[in-house]
C-alpha cells in the first residue's frame, strides 16, 4: 500500500501527535495531583513530559517522511 502525503496531511498529523502528547500528559498529571493533592506540582511535570513525547514522536514522523522521499528520488534516478 502506497503512501503518498500532502503537507496539509503531514502538518494536521504533527499537531495532532504534540496535542496528543500534552493532553495525556495533562491528563495524567492532573490526575496524579488530585489523587495526591499536590496541585501543580504533578500537573506541570506531566505536560514538560508530554510536550517532549509529542516533539520527539514529531521528529520521528518527518525523519520517515524524509527517509520516504529519499526513497523515492534514489528509485527516480535509477530509472533514469
């Protein structure tokens, strides 16, 4: 199965996987504190760690994007 991306794709996937990552993190921050009752504390260490599951899962969707168009441009030259 061929996958071919437009960059409207791509860029709503990216931002759907960093708010993804912030909103579990959130989540479970939240409800670490309310469990707790240590407010902010869990609350904001959560979101940090979301926010830096979302960038890094971010990366990796544009390296295999990138490594997809490599890909396709050494199979383009060979036919060439």
């Amino acid at each position: 199965m061929k996958k071919d991306y437009s960059q409207a794709q791509l860029a709503w996937r990216m931002v759907i996987e960093l708010v993804a990552g912030l909103l579990i993190g959130f989540g479970i921050g939240y409800g670490l504190d309310h469990l707790f009752g240590t407010m902010p504390l869990f609350l904001v260490l959560f979101i940090g760690f979301g926010l830096a599951a979302g960038v890094k899962t971010m990366l990796r969707s544009a390296n295999e994007v990138q490594e997809r168009r490599l890909a396709l441009d050494a199979a383009e030259k060979r036919e060439d």
